[in-house]
C-alpha cells in the first residue's frame, strides 16, 4: 500500500469514531454529519500536513475540535447556559426513553449540549472517546490541571442531568 | 472525603499505581464516596453507551463516498509534502529554527530580527516585544477567530502577579506573550528543532515547553470565550 492508500483506509475505518465524536460535541444529528464531512474534507486536503508515525486519531480529532470551534462561534451563538438544576429538570426522566435507542441518545446529546462547550469537548473526549488527560492536554493545547477541572465540572453537571442510578 | 479532582483521576485511571491503592482505601472506607464512584461510573457507562449507537451505525454514503472518491486521485503523500515544502518560501520562523529550540526574552537582539525583513517581533530597550502584525493579532484577535493567515492566538490568562498574558501561534512557532506597560512583551518563544516544522493549527501537538511555562505562571484557569471577550474590551487591563 503507498502511503496515500494507507491514509485513506485508517481514514476510513476511523470513520464511525469521528461521528461519535462529532454527535457528542453537536446538537443534532444533522450537525454532527456536516461536522463531520467538513472534518474529512479538511484532512483529506491537508492529508500532507499529517505526520507518518504521529496518531491520526488524534489529528482528526484536532481538525473536528477546530472546525466545531469556528462554527459555533462564528454562528455567534452565545447562549446562556442554564445552571445544571434546570437543565436537570429539562432533560426530564421519562422511563420509556431507556427502552428506545435512539430515545437515549437524544437524551445523551441533550444533556451534552447543555454543557458549556469547554466542558462539552473535555467530557466528550475523556469520558465518550476514552483518551487520557495528558493526551487531551495535548490536543486542546490545555494545561493538564485546567482539563482535569473542566472534567470535574462537566461530569457532576452531566450527573445531576442523567443520574448515576437507574432508578434515577 | 477525597479530594475532588484526586477522585475523578482515580476514577478514571490516571494515578499512579500507590497512589490510586490509597485513593481506593479511602474511598472505600466512606460510604459517600463510594456512593459518588459509583453513580459516576454509571453514568459515563450510560454516556458511553448511547454514543455507542452512532459508532455501531454504518457510516453514511456522504461521508464514506467522500474518501473512496479521493481514492481515484491518489496523492502520494511525501510528493505532495514535498510540494508544499517548494512551495511555500521559509517564513523569518522557519528561518529562525536555527536557532535553539527555546529563545528567551533577551536573547535574541534587535541585529537579529532585522535585515529588511518585516518581523513579527522586535526588541526594544533590549526587552523582546511585539511587533505591529502580532500586536494587533494580540489586541484585537480572540481564540475563536479564524486565523487564515498570520498568528493564532490560544490561550488567555492571568499570571500570578495579575497581569494578563495570551499565548500564539505563527506557523510552527509558538510563544507567550504578556501585557504589561501598554506593550505585549514576549516572555517565551518556542520554535521546533529544524526540520520538525509542523503546519499552523495541524501540529500534532502544542509545544510541551510553552505548556509548562503556562502551567507555571498561571494564576487559575485560562479565560473562556466570555472572559476573553471582556478583557479584550477592557484593553487587556
């Protein structure tokens, strides 16, 4: 395989995590796509920007965090986050929302969306993406106390949201 | 009670193995704790689990088609690095690789950022300081402005004597600069040893070094998007 092929097929078969990503930082479905696709975009015309040996996980997931930045600010979108108690009241606890899939991940993408977005791409990254604290430091070119802070917040907000018991 | 931020760390697998031994007796030994360690991990298990469903999707044709189109016209990676390596003349940056890795304030003299070439950086009464495109990048530029050219700007904070510093980008160089008697003195500058020039906003990474002279100056956390925009206002008093 040449190095081009090489860098499609790990594209590629990164694909279903890059959606995953781009739903927990969007606010609907729709969004996270075109996230998605302009994140692709992106990496397939700076592909000579990325470094062989380096993680293209990690690169790709810099491009989308970027490209996610500059769209929600450039849409000017300066909503007042709601303190979690009311967000926890929003999001609601309807029992029938566990049996339906597509139900949960709503509920998921809603109470993520209520997370101020420093908090929304720390949580998303370390909890949904699974990467290590130093390694999103590194990507979000944050100082390692301020990404564990940013954690804490975002996680007991996300509790008071969704509960930790089942029973809620 | 464990202390807050050591809990989440150990939660999450982030402290070293006697560390985490002691975290788990502690924690172990107050029935909150446990309480808490464990409706966490329930509810990053249920956060997990519905993000699952998009990875278990199949992925759709707009975006799949995207990269098998792209295999029609192949671009052989190190061509096309080598391309842009013609293309682009070396920036002063690029040039100024040379040198050491780190430059600190008052090592670089004003014989050395001239020669006819517009600087981003000057020196002035033997302090380093900005010059007029990073100066205004600095003043007048927020983090979440697109850059398509000139210096990027990162982060936004106070040190611990008050003053306020932002840190910037300008293709593989990197630097921290702070506010102080109406000029933004440049405190650090990092540049990559030659021939690890990454690309603007596409580095891999940030500089390791510049993170640690962030960590060591900063007095809490870095602004938001909202204390950035403030401060701005307020002229970065």
């Amino acid at each position: 395989m040449t190095p081009s092929e090489t860098f499609e097929s790990e594209l590629t078969q990164l694909l279903p995590r890059l959606r995953r990503f781009a739903f927990a930082l969007s606010r609907n479905g729709a969004d996270a796509d075109d996230l998605a696709q302009a994140t692709i975009e992106r990496a397939l015309r700076s592909r000579d920007q990325w470094q062989p040996g380096s993680r293209l996980d990690s690169w790709l997931y810099r491009i989308m965090r970027n490209l996610w930045i500059d769209t929600v600010r450039s849409r000017g979108r300066r909503e007042k986050h709601e303190a979690p108690e009311d967000a926890a009241q929003d999001v609601g606890e309807d029992p029938r929302e566990a049996m339906d899939a597509s139900m949960e991940l709503q509920r998921a993408m809603s109470a993520m969306e209520r997370l101020p977005d420093e908090q929304r791409e720390v949580v998303a990254l370390i909890l949904i993406e699974g990467f290590g604290y130093r390694e999103v430091s590194e990507m979000l070119e944050l100082p390692i106390g301020t990404v564990s802070s940013r954690l804490v917040r975002g996680r007991t907000a996300l509790l008071e949201m969704l509960g930790g018991n089942a029973d809620g | 009670m464990v202390e807050e931020e050591k809990f989440f760390a150990w939660l999450d697998g982030e402290l070293p193995a006697d560390e985490a031994a002691r975290v788990e007796t502690e924690v172990a030994a107050d029935p909150r704790s446990s309480q808490l360690a464990e409706d966490h991990r329930k509810m990053a298990a249920g956060l997990r689990g519905a993000f699952a469903k998009v990875e278990a999707q199949p992925v759709p044709e707009r975006l799949a088609g995207i990269v098998s189109q792209e295999r029609g016209k192949v671009v052989d990676l190190a061509e096309a690095r080598e391309r842009r390596l013609h293309r682009k003349p070396p920036s002063l940056w690029v040039q100024m690789g040379a040198l050491a890795a780190t430059l600190v304030v008052g090592i670089i003299t004003g014989n050395l950022l001239t020669g006819g070439v517009p600087s981003p950086i000057g020196a002035e009464g033997g302090r380093l300081v900005a010059s007029a495109e990073l100066e205004d990048a600095l003043y007048a530029r927020l983090a979440s402005m697109p850059a398509d050219s000139g210096p990027r700007i990162g982060l936004t904070f106070r040190d611990k004597t008050g003053t306020i510093c932002r840190t910037f980008k300008e293709q593989a160089t990197s630097g921290l600069a702070c506010r102080e008697g109406g000029d933004w003195r440049i405190r650090n500058l990092y540049q990559p040893p030659e021939g690890q020039t990454s690309d603007y906003r596409m580095a891999s990474g940030q500089d390791p070094q510049l993170m640690e002279a962030v960590e060591a100056s900063i007095d809490g956390e870095p602004f938001d998007a909202e204390q950035e925009r403030s401060a701005m206002e307020q002229g970065w008093r």
